[in-house]
C-alpha cells in the first residue's frame, strides 16, 4: 500500500457564492482555472468558503450519531429494496468494488453501515418521474429531529452543487447554462455512512475493506467526512494515496457521468476506505456523500469540444441506466455487462 500523503488542492470557492454572469469576474476566472487543473490531474479538490455552516454539519453528524447508535434490529425495521437505495444498509451487505464488476479477494463485502436518503418524485410537481430513480424516502421516526436535520444540510448541500456546476460549466469554456436541462430534476442522494469496526480492535483480515475500490456513479459528489485515515485515491499511474481532509474543507469528486461528457479530460478518480487506524487502533470514522447525479433521462455523451479527429468517445447512455447498472453491482453482485475503463484502472493498480 502507497501510503505518502497525497496532495489535494484545496480550492475557496467563495466567489462563486455571491451571483455573477458566467466569465464576469477575475476572482471567479482563477477559481475555474484551479478547478480544470484539479479536476484534470486529480479528480478530487478540497473546497474552502463553500458557505455550508459549521452548525449544519454538527447537527449532521449527531443525527446520524443517534441512528447509529440504535440497535441492529431497529436500524434493519429501516431497510428498502435494495434497488431503490433508500433506507439503512447493515454492516457487509453492499461491495462497492462490485459496481465495477470486482469482487474483493475474500469476498467478504465492505464493512460500513449506511443510511440513505434522496429527492423523491414528489419533489418535482408536475413530472412523471420513474419511482426507480426517485423513490420516496423511509426516514426513522426511532430518531427525533432526524429528518429536518438531515434536510437541512440537503438543502445546503443541492445549492452547493449547483454553484459547482456554474463553476464547472465555465471551467469547461462552455455557453452558461449549458447543464441547464440535465439538472433540472437532478438524482441526488445524501449517503451517511459509519465504518462499523469497534474501536481499538486491532484483530481484521487484512483483506478487510471499509469501502472498497469504485468510483461514483454521477455527475460530482461533495463528502463531509471525520478527519480520520482512511480514505485513499487512485493516481493515473496505479498507485494509491492517503487523503488529509483540511480543517473546515468538503472533499469534491467527479463522478463517471462528468468523465464520460468530457472523454476523460476529467477524472473520476479510483477511491477506497481502509479500515480507519491510528497508531494501531481502530477509530470511528463517519461520512455523508451528498451524490449530485442529474436528470434521470439525461444523455451523457461528449461534450463540444472533447474529442479529437476520429475519436468516437464513450457510447451514449443515460444517467438512470449507469446508476441502475452500478448499483445492481453494489448491492446485488451483478456486475456491469459492459467493458468499463474505470474496471480496467482498479484492476492494473497495485494493493
């Protein structure tokens, strides 16, 4: 395992927070100008003046501190179909390796718990919305005040993205409401997630996986997280880094829907979840992956400008049909039945 920290740029997004025409500004000029560079030669940035109080993502964190900490059998009362990803996943029932088709070497699946939570099709009034893609949610009344806490970091976290995509659009040189269409009934999935190991326990196979190798399905994912180990990218040349989570930064990354419209001139970087230790113990480690996926029916297929003579690109596929192929891997074993160039990369890199 490469473990030498790995740098990733830490970007102050605050310009873009304020309303401005596309390209009308220095400050936001340099700002997409470090995001094409990051997104580029990373795939992952750290965002800084991002707007999202402090207070937002403690209350968070004790909402999902106090599901948690219930029993098994009434966090399993919260369990949906597997192909709806609503709802609480138990310790060892998801492979995030398998949306890639690569099952772990001891089979064991990740050892994270998980409760999901998204927009539902009774958000977007007038729409006839597939229930597959927008399934309503199963909020645990075990847990008082769980649901507004929760919605209101969603909501913080849906404007941030929206204020990513603005960025995005100009760091790609494109007209600005270029994504308009393709986000205007955007798949967004909050994912909080607890890495079930008991503290101090040093005794796990050393196959053991947090969270295995994969990539994220959509279009860009902003990750609150602990500042503890765990979390690792893959770099272009197979090797495996350490992430450090700057004080008061979210973690961005693209997701497959960003590097498919761009032909790969952006990452969607290789990423795991050893288990988290420091100096030998295990610690707690909690997350909540806010998945920014775009509009069900959304084609992603090159972008202007992306492909050079000849090349043909990524064959077209639609946002629901890569998550609905990614998530079977995830939560059921099957793997994609397609050749996938993210595959391809887990499977030349080292351990």
């Amino acid at each position: 395992m490469f473990t030498t920290p790995f740098h990733v740029p830490i970007i102050d997004i605050s310009p873009y927070l304020h309303g401005r025409d596309a390209g009308s500004s220095a400050e936001c000029a340099a700002v997409a100008a470090g995001l094409d560079n990051a997104c580029r030669e990373v795939g992952f940035v750290q965002i800084v003046g991002h707007g999202i109080d402090t207070a937002l993502t403690a209350d968070l964190a004790d909402a999902l501190d106090e599901f948690f900490a219930l029993p098994l059998a009434v966090k399993k009362e919260y369990r949906r179909d597997p192909a709806t990803n609503r709802g609480y996943s138990p310790p060892k029932s998801e492979s995030l390796s398998m949306s890639l088709g690569i099952p772990t070497a001891n089979q064991m699946n990740d050892f994270y718990e998980a409760f999901t939570v998204g927009t539902a099709a009774a958000d977007f009034a007038g729409l006839d919305l597939p229930e597959i893609s927008y399934a309503a949610n199963n909020w645990p009344g075990a847990v008082p005040g769980f649901e507004p806490r929760v919605r209101r970091y969603f909501a913080a976290a849906q404007q941030l993205s929206r204020t990513l995509m603005t960025a995005f659009t100009d760091a790609l040189g494109l007209e600005p409401h270029h994504f308009g269409s393709m986000v205007d009934h955007s798949i967004e999935v909050l994912k909080m997630n607890n890495y079930a190991l008991p503290e101090g326990d040093t005794e796990f196979t050393g196959d053991l996986q947090g969270m295995g190798a994969h990539s994220d399905f959509g279009i860009l994912t902003v990750l609150w997280a602990d500042q503890v180990p765990g979390l690792q990218v893959l770099d272009r040349g197979g090797r495996w880094h350490d992430v450090e989570l700057a004080d008061g930064a979210l973690l961005v990354n693209l997701g497959d829907a960003m590097a498919r419209w761009t032909n790969d001139r952006w990452m969607s970087t290789i990423h795991r979840v050893n288990p988290p230790v420091v100096n030998g113990q295990i610690r707690r480690r909690r997350s909540a992956a806010f998945f920014f996926d775009g509009n069900h029916d959304a084609v992603i297929e090159a972008l202007p400008g992306t492909l050079s003579d000849g090349e043909t690109g990524y064959a077209p596929i639609t946002v629901a049909e890569n998550i609905a192929m990614k998530v079977a891997g995830l939560r059921t074993g099957v793997a994609p039945a397609v050749d996938l160039r993210e595959t391809a990369r887990v499977a030349a890199a080292g351990n």
